[in-house]
C-alpha cells in the first residue's frame, strides 16, 4: 500500500503580526504609518488608514487602527486629529503631508466594541499628550480584575500569566482546548472575586437585613438627548465615579459605560 502523501503548504510569517484587544483606557501612542484607501475600492469615497503603536505599559507595541474619511462633511473627524497632532489647520484648502505625521505621538482613548460576538479594540477619541492619564491606565492594567471578555481572547501563554498573578487553583493541563482553558480561568477568577459572607458571633443571631429598594434605570435612548448639565446631574444622582470630559459625544458615552458598570442602564429602551 503507497504511503500517504503528505498535504504541505509554505507560508511566509515573517512579520505577521497578531491583532490583540488591548484593555479600555487612554494609551500614548505613535502614528506608524498612514495610507489614502478608497471605500469599497469606490474612488469617490476616499479615506485616510491610520495605524498606531502603543509606546508604553503591558501593551508596548500593540497596533490600534483607525480611519479618517475625507469626505467633506466628516473632515471634522480628520480636522480633530490633526489639531491633536500640532498640525496648523487653516480655515482652507491645505496639502497635507502624510509622511511627516509619521513618529508623532498623540494620546488615544480605547473602548470595546463587539465584532463577531467578540471584543475588538476601538479608538473613540484623540488627546494631546499633556492629556493623557499614563499612571492611571498603567495602575489599572496593574490592579484590575480581567472581566470575563478579556479572558475569552486570551492564548494559553496569557492565560498562565493570568492564573499565576491572581493564584487561582487552576491547571490548564487539565482542560482540553482553548475555550475550556478560557472557562476555567474566568470561572476562577469570578469566584475568587465574591466575598465569604460575614457570620454572626455564635449564640448571636445576625440580624435581617432590610431589603434594598431596587434603583430606577437610565434609559439608553433618553441620555443621547442629554447635554452636559443633564449628564452631570445624572453622575452626581447615581455617584458615578467619572469625570465629564471631551466632546458631548464621548461624555455621553462615559456615563453610559458608568451606568452599565453599576447595571443602572436599560439598554433595551
């Protein structure tokens, strides 16, 4: 009987390089490179493809991707970035070198947003350098739990470093496949998190707690409307632990994630 021929195919991965979600939070960042494409190869709808390393922190290298239509009615979008950048922007037309904005730093802030039932990284605003909290996004990278999303993307090599830094009793040897290992490392987290509730001292009843009446939730839709003293009335209301800062949009937005935390957001309405 022939032996069975064996099913090669080469593949160059020099350097490929793996697209990861970065945690939510203000990054410094440098453009490393931008490229004029077309939407849908439609050569009237042309953009601006811009890419961004990370230059500090865990995430030192990782790339954030984002595009700046040109477009007449969205320059504002490019306009904001530019000015974010130093960059002069006159009341006219300009010729704008592309080559020169390469190695520039500029401070980005980084939401999540939901691609094929996964988390993706998502650049919602820019910054000026003076701007950016490093020490702040630095300390919570350091101290902060990974929510059950930030462990579902996770190698086996990033999982380990997760079971080593918060001692959790569990061996990925033990699970078979990436979605198990994943399971067991955030059931282990979730359960490491919830507090042993407290006893009475023997012979002492504890006493019954009064039932906590529940909060009315915010609805999604009615905070769009909202300008900024009805935003801050609503973080001073409910005790949300934020600053209103940035564009009416991006203050909208830090509320809503503030209300979701604290599951006081009705996202259905």
């Amino acid at each position: 009987m022939a032996a069975k021929k064996k099913r090669v195919v080469k593949v160059d991965m020099s350097g490929v390089e793996v697209k990861r979600t970065v945690p939510e939070g203000q990054y410094r960042v440098s453009v490393s490179s931008i490229e004029q494409e077309f939407a849908e190869g439609d050569k009237s709808r042309p953009y601006l493809a811009w890419e961004f390393k990370i230059l500090d922190g865990k995430n030192k290298g990782s790339t954030l991707y984002h595009n700046t239509s040109l477009q007449p009615q969205a320059l504002w979008n490019l306009k904001g970035l530019l000015e974010r950048l130093d960059v002069e922007v006159p009341d006219s037309a300009m010729d704008l070198d592309l080559d020169e904005l390469v190695g520039q730093e500029i401070g980005v802030v980084v939401e999540h947003e939901e691609y094929n039932n996964r988390p993706r990284s998502r650049v919602v605003d820019f910054l000026a350098l003076s701007e950016v909290d490093g020490d702040a996004t630095e300390e919570k990278e350091e101290n902060e739990v990974p929510s059950r999303d930030d462990i579902m993307i996770l190698d086996e090599e990033e999982l380990q470093a997760v079971v080593d830094e918060h001692g959790l009793d569990v061996d990925l040897d033990d699970h078979k496949g990436m979605k198990a290992k994943r399971t067991a490392v955030a059931d282990a987290l979730e359960a490491g998190a919830e507090e042993p509730e407290e006893e009475a001292p023997k012979g002492k009843k504890k006493p019954a707690e009064e039932p906590e009446e529940e909060p009315e939730l915010v609805k999604s839709s009615e905070i769009d409307d909202m300008g900024t003293k009805e935003l801050q009335a609503l973080v001073e209301e409910h005790e949300l632990d934020i600053e209103l800062e940035g564009t009416t949009s991006a203050k909208r937005r830090a509320v809503r994630k503030a209300l979701r935390a604290k599951e006081l957001l009705d996202e259905e309405a």
